[in-house]
C-alpha cells in the first residue's frame, strides 16, 4: 500500500524528495503515515480535503483487493 | 527543481556530464546550446578556453504526465491495465482496459472520479503551463453510466407526470447531476432542480408551474 500513497504524494507536491511513508501494521490494519514538506501541506489535503480523500479513495480501492484494512494519516 | 544550467569543461561532452549530474536526469530528457566552443591554446596552455554550454531540461508533455502517473499508480497496485488516449477539442480521453478493473471504478464511480481528480492534479503541477482536463473512463463506464442516468431520468419525469408530486434523487455528483439536468431540460412540463449541500447534493424532479 505505501508505493500507492507514494506515488500520488510526490506527483502532486512540489517538493518530491521529502515524500516519506511509514506503514505499520497492526490487527489486519494497515496504517500508512504519509510526511510532506510544511509548505506541501495544501498539495495533498486541499481544499476541504477535497485531494486527502480523493486519495484514501484510491488507496481503499487498492486495499479492498488484497483484503486489507488501510488508513492514512497525513502528519 | 532546477531546469537551466551552464557549465564549463574542457570539451562539451564534459561539460554535459557535469550538466546532467548536476540537474540529476538522462541525456534524453535535455537540449543544449553552445555558448563558447573549447579552443586548444598555443602549447596547450596559453589562450585554452574551456567550453561553455546551456543545458535545459525539456519540458515533458502533460499528457505524458498524466499517463506515466497512472501508469506508476496501477504498476502499485499490481493490476494489468492498458491506457488507451484520445485527444479532443478541449479534452483528453483515457480509456482504461484490462481485466477486473471494476475496483478501478468503484460504487457509482467514485473510485473513477478520484483517480480522474489526482491525475488532472498531477498533470496540471506546473502551473506555467495551460491547464488542461482529462477524463478516465473504464472499459466505456461512463457513456454506459450516462445512458442509465438519462433512462432513470426519463422514467421519473413520466412518473412526476403521472402523479403530480415531486422526487428527490438520490445525492449525485455534480457530473452526474448535469446529465440528468439536461435530459429533461426539453421537457416542457417538467422542471428540475439541486437541492442540499455537496457532497449530498440531489436533484429534485417537479412538475413545472
């Protein structure tokens, strides 16, 4: 699941070299916390989270098929 | 990111190397001019004069973008897909086949959407440049999708007709909610309309007064 948030994190910000994902795992959920540089912030959340739930969308969509639980957290 | 920039070295293939590790990419992904040629001096060290080029890193197409993004997300999510692209008056059309995509599309296209929201995003990153818009459609999804839409469009406005009362769809994209809009804006009879807050917003079916 972390290439997934990966991949759509750095197309989006500016600053692609500060994309960094850390997946644990626990109780079959998976849990991916996506880190972007302060000033990407705005890139991946959006308006009203408008582009953060876009996101989970995609990455819901990939999980349902390996029958995974996944969250992300964008800190 | 850097795009532009000069360098120095004894001759110009030095002086690309040096041009290529500095802005980090492949040979193929620049275009240089040549600003001094390296002239040998007299005795090989009295009047050298180094070479001088202009490396810029050209500019990708935002369509190939947009593929190459898409292309990474489904190669993440190991599935077979190939993307077939159209190219309209004011849009591009991605047409994505492949086995099983139905996960691509999700509950009323949901899933659809959002891939179609990252990837304009994606594509459209270098605000320099015009925006333009492209659409994802799976194994044609969304001309059948609109076919529904205009048979339950049509289906209600008789019902509307019938009994007098109004109906209230069920909450739709603003996408979807055009489709039906313009289904029955010949109608004479019938009027529609939104009602409700994004992302419930539902149209509402009436008998026009």
């Amino acid at each position: 699941m972390k290439e997934i948030v990966e991949v759509i994190a750095k197309a989006l910000v500016q600053d692609p070299e500060q994309v960094v994902v850390k997946e644990t795992e626990s109780n079959n959920i998976t849990v991916c916390e996506l880190h972007v540089a302060p000033d990407d912030m705005g890139k991946v959340i959006g308006k009203q989270g408008r582009i953060a739930k876009a996101l989970r969308t995609v990455v819901k969509a990939a999980s349902t098929r390996e029958n995974k639980k996944v969250i992300v957290e964008i800190i | 990111m850097l795009t532009v920039v000069e360098k120095t070295g004894k001759s110009i293939e030095e002086a690309l190397a040096a041009a290529l590790t500095e802005l980090n990419v492949n040979e193929d992904r620049v275009e240089y001019e040549v600003i001094d040629m390296p002239k040998k001096g007299f005795l090989g060290f009295i009047g050298n004069k180094p070479a001088k080029i202009k490396v810029s890193v050209k500019k990708v197409p935002q369509i190939d973008i947009a593929i190459k993004f898409l292309e990474d997300i489904f190669a993440a999510m190991k599935i077979v897909v190939a993307i077939e692209t159209v190219k309209n008056v004011d849009d591009y059309v991605c047409d994505l086949h492949g086995e099983d995509l139905g996960i691509l599309i999700g509950k009323h296209g949901q899933t659809l959407d959002a891939l179609q929201y990252l990837t304009n995003l994606a594509a459209n990153k270098d605000m320099s440049e015009a925006k333009i818009r492209i659409t994802l459609d799976v194994e044609n999804y969304r001309k059948r999708r609109q076919e529904t839409l205009c048979r339950l469009a049509n289906h209600l406005a008789d019902k509307v007709k019938r009994f007098g009362d109004k109906i209230v769809l069920e909450p739709m994209n603003r996408h979807e909610r055009k489709i039906i809009h313009t289904a029955l804006q010949d109608d004479r009879r019938i009027l529609t309309y939104s009602d409700g807050e994004e992302p419930y917003r539902k149209v509402v079916i009436a008998l026009k007064r």
